[in-house]
C-alpha cells in the first residue's frame, strides 16, 4: 500500500487568456504522478471526485499532504476522511512543506508548459500527457540517485555504437541511447 500522496494546483492560461487549473497527485516515495485533471472552474466535489478517481480498487494512501487552499471545502474533507485518509496540513504560507510537489510543478513549467500556448483543456491534456511518460519513464530525477520513477536501465557505452536521439514530448525533450552501429 502506498503511505503519503501529496497534491497540488498550478494554473496554465489559454490562447484566448482563460485559466486552467490543474490538479497533480503526487506519490511521495517515488515522486510518480498517480493521476492529474484539468478544469476551468475547481470546486470541492471535483476535487474529491479526483481523489476516488486516483485511489482505484481500496488503494488509499494513509497520508495526504496539502495546503489550505479553500478549494479543500468540507465535501472534500469529508470524503478523504471517508476513505481512511488521514490529511496533514501544511502551514499557511509555506509551500517548501510541501516540496516534492511544488518541485514537480516547477519542472512542469520549466520543462513542458513554458514552452506552449495552451488552446483549451483537451490540448493541455494531451501535452501534459506525453510530457508524465517522458516524466516517468525518461527523466531522470536526482533524488532518485539519476533514476527515473519508473525505473531506467543504465546502458553500457558500445565500442561500436553510436548515440541516437529519441523525441520525447513533440520533440521538446529527447532520450539519448547507445545504438550498434549499422
């Protein structure tokens, strides 16, 4: 069973200047992202409804770190609680309590959403889709010991062999493999 979740919201603003919110939960112990949305207009009840959505089959975490934003209204408190969550809150104004989470967030925006215009919820949806599987599978985090969160293998250089570049979200970011020579 996993042991904390931490959670958080960013804003992306659109082509046409509206804002989107998006939700990321975060597992602690290896800094995967379990499950992320989108929406124009957060409330409690959907905020909840991410939280059930992100814990299938009685796979709740024991923690939940968050902030406390307004937007975890009691409809989302109780739920949590109805679930055998137990939240810790962190102190008002102090987002380094809440680390790993806001450090995602930053690299998302470093990494992915810096470099887009965003046209409307399903067009984030989709980069920020291929930009988690990048996350996951190629990026490798550094309190990881260079490990990515899904595990990388480490390749040996090829005496003959040559590095090839791998696209990776739109070509944004690249995976470089050692590849036998033709």
């Amino acid at each position: 069973m996993h042991n904390t979740f931490a959670i958080d919201f960013f804003t992306v603003p659109t082509a046409t200047f509206r804002v989107l919110y998006v939700f990321i939960i975060l597992l602690h112990e290896n800094r995967k992202i379990v499950h992320f949305n989108v929406t124009t207009n957060p409330s409690a009840e959907w905020t909840a409804q991410q939280i059930v959505e992100a814990c299938p089959w009685d796979s709740a975490p024991k923690y939940l770190l968050r902030d406390r934003d307004g937007i975890y209204g009691k409809v989302f408190q109780n739920r949590v609680r109805g679930m055998g969550i137990e939240e810790i809150k962190i102190a008002a104004k102090s987002p380094w309590q809440n680390p790993y989470c806001e450090r995602v967030i930053g690299s998302i925006r470093k990494d992915c959403v810096n470099h887009l215009v965003v046209l409307n919820e399903d067009h984030l949806k989709c980069r920020l889709s291929e930009y988690f599987k990048y996350y996951h599978k190629d990026r490798t985090h550094l309190g990881l010991d260079k490990d990515s969160p899904s595990g990388r293998p480490v390749q040996e250089k090829l005496e003959a062999g040559r590095v090839i570049a791998l696209p990776r979200v739109g070509g944004l970011h690249h995976r470089y493999e050692w590849r036998r020579a033709a």
